[in-house]
C-alpha cells in the first residue's frame, strides 16, 4: 500500500491514477437529468459516461451484471 492510501489524502492524484483505481473494475452511480427526465448515469474511473438509466437500482444490476462495483455519488 503506498503512503497515499496511508493517509486517505487522494486529493493530490493524478486523473491516470483516479482512472485506475479498482483495476477498471469501479463504476460510479450518480442521479442526473437529461431532456428533462430524472435518470441515473453510470460513469467509469475515468469519468465516461457508460450508461443512463431509468434508476439507481436497475444502475446497481446492470453495473454487477458486467463484474463491476457500482458506487454512489451524490
């Protein structure tokens, strides 16, 4: 474990090392609003967008039915 996950302090990472946390394995779940409609986006690591769907739990599924880790972010 190196000394940044020693001290919790990942506000000084770099956006490839953000990119790699999980092994590409993480994905984060956040509410949004597209055209106007309340939808939930589904980003990697790196920030792209994977998925919109209609809700955090059918985000959450999808997310584990491709062995990825789903995450909140509010």
């Amino acid at each position: 474990m190196t000394a940044l996950h020693d001290t919790g302090d990942f506000r000084h990472m770099t956006p490839e090392a953000l990119a790699a946390l999980g092994d590409g394995s993480l994905v984060y779940v956040k509410p949004v609003t597209v055209d106007g409609k309340d939808v939930v986006a589904v980003h990697g690591a790196d920030g792209a967008l994977l998925a919109l769907l209609a809700d955090r739990d059918l985000a959450f599924a999808a997310a584990k039915q491709y062995e990825m880790m789903p995450l909140s972010v509010h």
